[in-house]
C-alpha cells in the first residue's frame, strides 16, 4: 500500500513537470524563431498582396536604437528568403542592393533610417520596402516590421 501511494506521488510529480515543460515556449529558440518569422512573412503577403507590391527589397532590421546587428541581418536574409520562396514577389539580390548602394554613397553598415530607406527603394526600384527593429527582452526578442512606400516615404503597414 505504501509503495502505490509512492508511485502514485512520482506519478503526479512527473505529470505536473510534463505539462508545465509543454506549455512554456522560449521564444528565442531557433525553432520557435522560425515559426514567428514565418507568422511575420505571412503578414507581410497579405498586406504586399493588398497593395499590388511585386518588387521589394528586404533591408537589414536595426535594434532599438538604429544599429545594425547580426541578429538584424539574420532576420533579413530570412525574410528574404521565406518571401521569394513564396513565389509572389520579385525580391532585390542583397548582393546587388550593397554594389548599388556603394555606387550611390548609402550605406547599409552602422546607423539607418528612414530616409536611407527611400533613398535604397528608390535606386532599386522597389515596389515596397521591408525594415523593422529588433529589441531583446532578455529571454525573448520582439520584431517589428515596417513596409514602407519608397515614393512617399511613408509607413503604409506594420507586422
């Protein structure tokens, strides 16, 4: 009798680890990262979809304070990619954009804004461009992204 209240106990140890470890999420896992930027590209289609936006270019996300990190740059190159995967969108080569970019005296390395923004989607010839920030919450990361008209400069939808 002892013995199956013992087990009994182990049992309900064991039980209440189980559900506890299956329903915290650590957001900064590469897994669980993928499924957000694939929640943020899904966002992103529809709204470059809405718009009738067939080029764009996908510019490093900046942290808080509008530095590039490589941890910006990651985020772009996925995005990138989950985006021309789609098949929907003609997508400016990061290669090209960085060979353009030093013809023109822009510069993707340090500091971005805005205005250095249009000024890329202008030279490529970008329907939309896509940027955002990336802030550390410590045990998380939170990602904004911005679509931006290269025309107007102006924000015409968030993710």
């Amino acid at each position: 009798m002892n013995s199956i209240k013992i087990f009994i106990s182990y049992f309900i140890i064991i039980i209440m680890f189980v559900g506890c470890s299956s329903s915290t999420r650590n957001l900064t896992s590469p897994k669980s990262l993928d499924v957000q930027l694939d929640d943020l590209v899904t966002q992103i289609i529809n709204t470059l979809s809405n718009n009738n936006k067939s080029k764009i270019a996908v510019i490093e996300f900046s942290d808080i304070e509008g530095n590039l990190t490589n941890l910006g740059r990651y985020v772009a190159e996925e995005l990138t990619t989950k985006l021309y995967r789609t098949k929907q969108f003609e997508i400016v080569e990061r290669q090209l954009m960085n060979k353009i970019l030093q013809e023109q005296n822009l510069s993707l390395h340090g500091y971005i804004d805005i205005d250095t923004e249009v000024g890329i989607g202008k030279v490529l010839g970008a329907d939309a461009i896509v940027s955002g920030s990336i802030t550390d919450l410590g045990n998380s990361i939170k990602i904004n992204a911005r679509i931006i008209s290269p025309e107007s400069g102006k924000v015409f939808s968030v993710a």
